[in-house]
C-alpha cells in the first residue's frame, strides 16, 4: 500500500477539498481497464466495497488482469488532481496464488484506511478539530461507516478464503 498518499492528505491540513478512491481491473493483453463497482466514491462508501474488492480479485481475474485501487485527491486549488495507485494486485495464475497475495496485503489495507479515518475522526468518536471531511457529508455518515468498517469490514477481510 502506498502510505505515502496519508502523509501527503495529513501534510495538507485543511488545503484538500475531497478524496476518493477508485478501483479497477487492467487486462495487461488488451489494454482494458474496466471500473469496478460504482467508480470513483469517497472514503465513506469504498471501505464497505473493500470486501467485494478482494473477492473480485480472488475470483475474476486472471494472471493477465491486474486490480488496482487508486485515490484521486482535489485540493481547493485549480490545478489537476493528484491520482495515485495505493494498491496494485498483479494477476496469479491460480486462485491459491492469488489467496496467499491477498493475505499478504489484507493487514496493509486495513491500516491504511484506519489510519485515513483517524484524519477525521478520534479514537472517542469526535470530529477532529480543524479538518472537514466532505462539505457533502454529514459527519455521522462518516462515524457510521468507521463503525462498520471496525466492527464488520475488518473481519470479514481477515476471514477471506
């Protein structure tokens, strides 16, 4: 996973306006890329996609179709939106190949979007002072989908087979 993109979203404070995350498949053969699921969604709707993410992977790929999830972020400026790749599943031959890589990452994923909740929310449940989440958003709607992703997500992420 790509960390580097928290450090960045943290070094910005109150400079990024939103964050989203966008996952896709690309056939390396014929050059297809195909957006997965809804596109690209904010923080508080991927984390509920992240188990779909992985089974896609586990299930519908090949050794030629990589996964890839990556995250746009728009800063209040006028310029371009940085795009990044914070995690690129390459394509196994077998599914057990690809349940050991999985495995290998689940920890690594879990992290990153706990610590990219603890931007916005403490570890008691209160907004963080001096950062917005999404102007768009209630910030209940944020508190409940950390609360899914600590007390469903996560285990469901561990308990991939």
């Amino acid at each position: 996973m790509n960390v580097d993109i928290v450090s960045h979203v943290l070094s910005k404070q109150n400079q990024f306006g939103t964050i989203n995350f966008y996952p896709y498949t690309f056939n390396r053969i014929t050059k297809e890329r195909v957006i997965m699921f809804q596109g690209a969604v904010p923080l508080h709707e991927i984390t509920a996609e992240l188990y779909d993410f992985c089974l896609h992977f586990l299930n519908n790929t090949s050794k030629n179709v990589d996964t890839y999830l990556s995250v746009i972020i728009k800063d209040n400026s006028f310029s371009r939106p940085r795009t990044s790749s914070i995690l690129t599943l390459k394509g196994e031959k077998t599914r057990k190949k690809r349940l050991a890589h999985i495995r290998l990452v689940i920890p690594e994923i879990i992290d990153f979007f706990t610590k990219m909740f603890e931007l916005f929310i403490t570890p008691e449940g209160v907004e963080v002072v001096g950062k917005v989440y999404r102007e768009d958003t209630h910030f209940n709607e944020l508190k409940n989908a950390r609360s899914h992703f600590k007390d469903t997500v996560i285990a469901t992420l561990i308990g991939i087979k």
